[in-house]
C-alpha cells in the first residue's frame, strides 16, 4: 500500500529518529522500537536475500516483502547494536533478509471522528516517556553486578569456571562487541575469584 510505503523505514534509520527527534539514548530507542514492533504499533517487514540482492536467481523473480506476526516476532527477535553502531536483528531466521519497519495503514472505519480529522504523519507516535523499563531481554547490567552473579553462580555450581559464567552473561553486559564482553567478564571473575581465595 501506498501509505505503508511512505512511512516505511530501515531499522538504523527509525533508532536514529528517536535519538535525534525523541531524545532516546541508544539503547532505549532500540527497546522502544522493539516495544512498539511487539505491541502492533510498528509493522516489521523482512525481504529475503540471496548474495544481497531481493530476488531468486534461478527465475529472476523477486522476493516479496512480508510483515512479522507480532507474536512470532516477540518470540524469535531481538535487536542489539554491532560494532559500527548499526542495528542488528538476532533471529532464528535461516536465510538472510532486508528488514524494515512501517508504520501500519489505519482503517478508516475503525477510527473515530476525531482520529479522521488528524492530519496523516510519517513520524513514529510520541513516546510514553525516556524512563520506560525495557523488555528484560534489553537490560544491560553493570560489570560489577555481572561479576557477583557469576562468582555466586560458581560457588554454587551453576557454572564451572569463568569462561562458562563469562559466556552465559555476556549478553546483559554493556558493550558491543560479544567476544570483547565475554573476555572482560572472564578476566574480571577470575580475578574475583582469586581476591576470595586470599
């Protein structure tokens, strides 16, 4: 529909609004974008690739792109940032896709009078507030907090050694790099570890 593409935006580019329009820092304008995927505010299209390009080789015909089930997307997508700051979609998808999101076409027989006379927008709605909790997934902790949990976790057997404590943690760590993370929390539990032996 014409509407949906006139409001349709890559991923890097929808984060950057709400940073520079909304004032989100980083990681809260993900949360905020994965949020409003999640909760039907945002539509989240994927476009399957081969060698980079939308179409199949073997005909030349191109791939259609098809909006996430919501609930399928809160099951198997999350979004973190790489190394260059760009957004990057973790998923059980087994090809490779261009994803985009798009704000979705409103009927208008199901608006009221007063939302038929608004003015059509294609900036994102306003969001709630900076200070909203993001899904726990997204929470990024302190080293010191990781730290504790994984020498608590092998004392008490959960894990075996740094590396397997480091590893399991890395995820909720702050940083962008998950080789980087899972090394420093390592070296930081092993140290831990060691000042309790003394």
């Amino acid at each position: 529909m014409a509407q949906a593409a006139d409001t349709e935006w890559s991923l890097d580019n929808y984060v950057a609004h709400l940073i520079t329009t909304l004032r989100y820092e980083r990681y809260p304008a993900l949360w905020e974008m994965w949020e409003r995927i999640a909760t039907k505010r945002l539509l989240f299209i994927r476009q399957r690739l081969v060698d980079g390009k939308p179409y199949n080789p073997a005909d030349g015909k191109p791939y259609n792109p098809e909006v996430v089930n919501h609930s399928y997307f809160r099951s198997n997508y999350s979004f973190d940032f790489d190394d260059y700051d760009r957004v990057k979609v973790n998923s059980r998808d087994w090809f490779d896709y261009r994803y985009t999101v798009a704000e979705p076409p409103h009927s208008p027989a199901s608006q009221t009078g007063r939302d038929q006379q608004r003015p059509p927008t294609t900036a994102p709605s306003p969001a709630p507030s900076k200070e909203s909790t993001p899904p726990e997934k997204y929470k990024r902790y302190p080293d010191n907090d990781l730290v504790v949990e994984g020498v608590n976790g092998i004392k008490s057997g959960k894990w075996q050694n740094p590396s397997q404590a480091a590893t399991a943690l890395a995820d909720r760590a702050k940083g962008t790099s998950l080789a980087s993370t899972i090394t420093r929390l390592r070296k930081k539990i092993g140290a831990a570890l060691e000042d309790l032996e003394d």
